[in-house]
C-alpha cells in the first residue's frame, strides 16, 4: 500500500514539475523519446517507473532527482 502511495505521489510530482516548466505531456515524450501515453501512465501512477527512467526525467526538466522524488 505505501508503495502505491508513493507511485501516485510521484506522478503528482511529475505533472507538477512538467507543468511548471510549460511542457505537454507530448513535449515531455518527446525529449524523453517514449510515446505519450508513458507519460501519461507515470503521471497518473499506473506503472513504477525504473530507476534509469526517474533519472532521466529529472534530467530532462532539469531538475534534482531528490526534488523529483520529493525528497
């Protein structure tokens, strides 16, 4: 249960940052060269993204990954 938690946090997170940063979910798929709909499964906490993928968003909105996390 609190890695659910954690998952729909994190997507939360995620469509926070890519919000912030005036980026679609088809901007952010595009840089991150996944189809959209990835996106939108990590922003709504239906997958647990990998380790590498959470790097790579953090990297791609220029971001720390521990404020990505939430940590």
């Amino acid at each position: 249960m609190e890695q659910e938690v954690f998952i729909k946090k994190l997507g939360k997170r995620i469509t926070k940052i890519r919000e912030e940063k005036q980026l679609s979910q088809s901007d952010l798929a595009r840089l991150m060269k996944l189809p959209r709909q990835n996106i939108n499964r990590l922003e709504t906490g239906t997958v647990n993204p990998k380790a590498h993928t959470v790097y790579e968003l953090a990297r791609v909105m220029k971001v720390g990954v521990g404020e990505l996390m939430g940590v």
